[in-house]
C-alpha cells in the first residue's frame, strides 16, 4: 500500500495540476511496481514560501531577489534598444 507525500511551494499550482500529479504518480507506481491504484495514496502538501528554505534564504525572499533581477535585466534590455 503505497503512499506518497508531494511537497510544493504554495505558488499558484492549480487543481488540474494537482489531479494530474495524483494521476501521474499514481499510474507509475502501477506501472513501475505492479501496485493497485485503489491502495494507493498520494498527498499533496503546499508550503508557504516563508517556509521552505533554498541556499540560506526562504523562497519568498528568493523570488523577490529574482524580480528584481529581472526587471534589472529588462530595464537594461529597454535602455539599449530604446523599446
């Protein structure tokens, strides 16, 4: 009876994804393990950003760094081409 607990951030993951992860991970215990699809369970858990940690820093404060990265980026991007 195989159970599968699937971590992700709390980032906009739509309920389609979240069917289609079930599903997916589902068919390739089948698939892989000859398990029953009835006796297995998969679990999705969202975590804040706040939360989750990646090279020191949360993720929150990760995707402000990347932000500003791009806009920094696209307003370089704007004063060369002049668009």
């Amino acid at each position: 009876m195989p159970y599968v607990h699937v971590q992700v951030t709390r980032e906009s993951v739509t309920l389609e994804q979240k069917e289609s992860l079930i599903k997916g991970v589902t068919n390739l215990l089948v698939q892989i393990l000859n398990k029953k699809p009835a006796q297995t369970f998969v679990v999705i858990e969202e975590v804040a950003t706040d939360n989750w940690g990646i090279a020191g820093m949360t993720v929150t404060k990760l995707r402000q760094q990347e932000q500003v990265a791009a806009e920094t980026t696209e307003q370089a991007q704007v004063e060369v081409t002049g668009k």
